[in-house]
C-alpha cells in the first residue's frame, strides 16, 4: 500500500509560480566564442541551489519525512543554506544551516533573514565538520537532512527541471558542451544526463579553479577565492557517469577578472560564474566554432560585497 502524499502548503507559496530563467548567449571578447549562459541568478534567493532545495523539501513533504512547523538542518558553506532558509520559510518549518567558521557576513544575514538558524563549526573542521555536525544535529531534533552532497535529488533536479529549460531555450535544442565547477556535482551531473537523454552529442567539461601561491591546504589543489567548487566531497560526481569527461584547469585570477568583466556588462554574478564562462570559452575553442556551448552563472554578487571580487586586494608595497 502507498503511503498517503501529503499536498504542498498554498497560502504563499510563490515557489510553484516561479518561471524559467533566461538562457541568454554572452560573449566578452568580440573575436571570441559565444557562450549560451543560464541566469541561474534571477532565482528568488539568488542562486541556482534554489532548484535543489525546492525540489528536496517538496519531495520530502509529499511522502511524510517533512511536516508543518518541522525542521530543516544541511551542511553548506553558503548559496545552499541560504535557498533552503528561503525553501523552509516559504513551508513553515525550521531551517539550521551548519557552516564552518570565516563565511561571509552577508551569507549569515541573508539566512537569519528567512528565519533560519546558523550554527558555526571551527574553521579547522571544514566542511566536512559541518556536514558531521548537521547528521548529529538532525538526529537530535529528528528532523529532515537534505545531505546535498550526497542526495541524488540533487542532480536529478537539474536533470528534470534546469536541463529541459536549457533544451527548450536553446537554438534548435541542441548542446554540444556543458561546462560547471564542482562542488556537490549535482549541476554538472544533472545537465550532462537531461542533453544525453535528448540525443545531445554533449561533451562535459569540469572547470577547476587553480590558485597560485598561497592556496589554502583545506582546498588541496582548488582555490580558496573561488567559493563552491570542493575537492572530493561529492558523492553524486563519478567519472563513469560522464563518458568523455574534460578537465578544465582555470586560474583563479583569470576566474576572479572573468567574473568583474561580467559584472561591468551588467551580470550581477559571483566568482564562479567567472570560472564557469572562463572555461566555456576554452570548451567552445575546443569543440569548434559551430558547438553550442552552455554554462550556468550560479550566484549573485551580493554574497560578496566584502570579498575581493568587488574590494579588489591591494598590490603588496615594494620592499
């Protein structure tokens, strides 16, 4: 026998009437490639973890593991945390982001701002501390874990929701690349199965942010300046699911002039949006002039009002 399927709460709820984003063509330098870029942006709480934190919570709600007044705890260093406060408060429940100690202020406000509860973890621990935290925290409270790390809905909500928007946005449905950064790899993954699914001849491309000197040991090779894209997290990226996968490795100086360059034409977008268009232009240059080439501008910059990508450092001084 099915287990009864509980209806989504009305009074409110604009999550349901929210439309398509745009899927716009960009291109920064006159004599480069055109890249098909998704304002993932123009989501209600500013990023594309929206579409993961609808899609979880709704599912969650429906068969029973999510009820009136509930709560919510996940692991996120920021985008996340802030979608599944805006998720939480458009249902009712109660939402705890676990997060490691140094994020940026404005991620906290916009959480507390929904409503939701912020509990930090040593910045010694990472994200992997947070994400232990928020399992026992969840267990206390018996509440609902989205584990996004982890939880295929997380990639199934691109592939059902974000891929069928890009196929039907793009000139004659057709992708040849599909280029993201990974930090739950649920991006990435979702998209690369909706274009294969279509009959896409689609190639993906992986975009790793690459810091030079000074690099943070927590991020291994990755660059601390490129907030979102994790090392050896994700249990929802595997190589073998993405046959002639492309690793693209972008420094994180041309990630961060990338992302300004997009901002002064008007694109209020993070760091990783910078990564992500840096490396579509290296795709398009390697499929050719005729591939179509999609990426996705995950966040807005008002996460980032106090980092360099709008308070650029300052030159060392000369000895």
């Amino acid at each position: 026998m099915r287990p009864p399927c509980r209806p989504l709460p009305a009074d409110g709820r604009f999550l349901q009437a929210v439309g398509p984003t745009p899927l716009v063509p960009v291109r920064l330098d006159p004599e480069g490639p055109t890249i098909w870029c998704k304002l993932e942006f123009l989501n209600p709480s500013g990023s594309t973890k929206d579409r993961i934190a609808r899609y979880m919570l709704e599912k969650a709600w429906r068969l029973g593991d999510l009820s009136p007044g509930g709560d919510v705890v996940e692991a996120s260093s920021g985008s996340t945390s802030i979608a599944m406060a805006l998720a939480s408060a458009q249902m009712g429940c109660r939402f705890t982001a676990v997060m490691p100690e140094g994020v940026t202020e404005e991620r906290l406000i916009a959480i507390r701002a929904y409503g939701g509860e912020v509990e930090l973890v040593p910045r010694s621990e990472g994200i992997r501390g947070a994400i232990a935290r928020a399992e026992a925290l969840a267990k206390e409270r018996g509440g609902y874990a989205p584990r996004q790390f982890e939880n295929p809905d997380n990639a199934e909500a691109h592939r059902v929701w974000t891929g069928q928007e890009i196929l039907a946005q793009v000139p004659g449905g057709l992708v040849h690349g599909v280029v993201s950064g990974v930090g739950t790899g649920g991006t990435i993954v979702g998209l690369f199965q909706a274009f294969a699914e279509a009959g896409c001849p689609v190639t993906p491309f992986v975009a790793r942010p690459i810091a030079g000197l000074g690099c943070d040991i927590e991020c291994c090779s990755f660059s601390a300046r490129v907030p979102g894209v994790v090392d050896g997290l994700s249990r929802l990226y595997r190589e073998a699911d993405m046959p002639g996968r492309v690793e693209l490795d972008i420094s994180d100086d041309l990630a961060m002039r990338t992302a300004r360059a997009l901002i002064r034409r008007g694109f209020p977008v993070g760091p990783s949006s910078g990564l992500n268009y840096a490396a579509a232009v290296e795709a398009a240059k390697q499929l050719g002039p005729q591939a179509q080439v999609v990426t996705v501008f995950p966040d807005r910059m008002e996460r980032y009002f106090s980092t360099e990508l709008v308070q650029p450092r300052a030159a060392p001084k000369a000895s």
